[in-house]
C-alpha cells in the first residue's frame, strides 16, 4: 500500500505540473523577448551523437551474459559501503512493476506541460527540442556508466530472491539509477523552463520543490525493489538534475559573463569550442 501512495504522489505531483500552468496567473515574459536560443550546427550533432551512444550501449548491456552461482555465493555483503550496506533488499517484482508506471509516464510529461501555457506553447517546438537534447545527454551518461561499469544490483547480495533472479544479466546492472536519473532529468526540465518563462513568478521554487518530491518517490520504490543502492540514486538524481536544468540554462545565458569577460559555446557539424571575449575598458 505505501508503494502505491508513493506511486500515486508521483502522479499527483506531474498533475500539479500541468494543471498550475494551465490555471495560472503568472505573467510570462515579454512576447518580444526570445526565452531560448538554439544553434543547430552545435545542437543537433549533440543530440545525434549522444542518441547514437545511447543507442549502442543499450544493446550492449543487457548482453553481459548472466553470472555464474559460484560468482553470486562468492559475493560478501560486508564489501559494500556502509552508506549502501542497509540497503540490500530482496527483490520485489511488484514494486518493481510499479516504479515502471510513472518511469514511462515521465518522458513525455514536459511535452504536456508546455502545451498547457500559451507562451511555451507558442515555443514547443523549440522546447521539445531541447528537452530531447536534455534526454539524449542524460542517456549518454547513464548508459554510458551502466556499460562501463558492472555492479551487482543490492538483491543480488540478498539470500531471500531466488538464485535465478540473482544470475541474471540485469543483476549486474545496478550503477546507476536508469528510472530516478529520467525522473530527475523530466521533471527538473519543466521546473527551469517554467522559471524561464514566468520568472517574476512567487511560487516558481515549488516546481523544483514537486522536481524533487516525483524523483525522491522513484529512488525509494527503486531502492525498495533491491534494484539499487542509495549511491546509485543520488548519483541519478544529481546527473538528471542537471542535464534538466543546464541544458535550458545554457541556451538562455553565457555560460560565463562578467562587465568585461564572456565565455560562450559555439561550434559547426563537427566539432564545438569554447569562446572567450574580453573587453579592455
């Protein structure tokens, strides 16, 4: 039952999402003043070559090839980290199942939100775009760490779930949280687009604070179901964190600007660069 309320807190919080931009009164920014700017000769290489590594290494690592028993028996729970230790559960198929409702409901859930206000609506595709680009960046990193890595799932440490589940492939899929790190990446994205566009907004820090409540709820139904350790994430909810709001970000400001001193990304199909003005006085 607590899973359940968890799983329906995640919901409530996206309709929350959605339904406050549709009703709110907030006045966006000027119509004049352009909230995003895309540099298609940088982004799209971007997206393509991030989409195109993600694309491989899924089919890389759920081929690992499952572990032998004498492997799994071998493993000593007293090897793990005490921050991670206590989190050695059995497996939990039912939880499991559960975390996948509002995995797969998070991906398209920026797409409902911006068509819900009128002046993102105006941007969606601007905004989809980016939101794609934020995904593709977030899949570089996770799956990149997920093929690179092997790390044995908390269940696999478990004598409770059977030594099937335990010899797995996927068993040895645990570094890092896949379902948090798209949570984290999805909801953090509405929070800074929102921010973007209605920044005179008094309540725009609750949609990082609902960000925050949706990918809490799925680290602890991952973490419940022995799929992952508490490291595995945090590190998930840091990196979609940031692929979210970052990505927004930089295409709304320099990445560092001071009276004299600009630094900015620039860059053609092939390759990007950084570049850096200074104005003498």
């Amino acid at each position: 039952m607590i899973k359940l309320s968890i799983c329906k807190v995640i919901f409530i919080t996206a309709y929350i999402f959605c339904c406050y931009n549709g009703y709110a009164q907030d006045a966006p920014v000027n119509k004049k003043i352009v909230i995003y700017k895309l540099k298609p000769k940088v982004d799209i290489p971007i997206v393509v070559g991030c989409a195109a590594w993600c694309g491989y290494t899924l089919t890389q690592i759920y081929t690992k090839g499952p572990s032998t028993q004498e492997q799994i028996l071998s493993l000593n729970i007293n090897n793990i980290d005490p921050l991670d230790r206590w989190a050695v559960n059995p497996y939990n198929a039912k939880v499991d199942k559960i975390s996948y409702y509002p995995f797969y409901a998070a991906f398209p859930l920026p797409l409902a939100f911006i068509i819900t206000g009128k002046a993102m609506r105006n941007d969606f595709l601007k905004l989809g775009f980016l939101y794609m680009e934020s995904l593709a960046i977030d899949g570089l990193l996770g799956s990149s760490a997920t093929f690179f890595v092997n790390q044995y799932r908390p269940y696999a440490y478990s004598s409770s779930t059977s030594m099937e589940q335990r010899t797995i492939q996927n068993a040895k899929n645990s570094f890092y949280a896949g379902h948090v790190e798209v949570m984290s990446c999805s909801t953090f994205f509405i929070a800074e687009v929102y921010a973007g566009y209605y920044p005179e907004s008094k309540i725009k820090w609750l949609f990082f604070v609902l960000a925050g409540t949706a990918t809490a709820g799925m680290g602890y139904l991952r973490i419940d179901a022995g799929m992952h350790f508490p490291s595995d994430v945090l590190l998930g909810a840091v990196t979609g964190a940031l692929s979210g709001i970052l990505v927004p970000y930089f295409h709304n400001h320099k990445i560092l600007k001071t009276s004299n001193l600009s630094l900015a990304p620039f860059g053609s199909s092939t390759a990007q660069w950084l570049s850096m003005t200074y104005a003498f006085n």
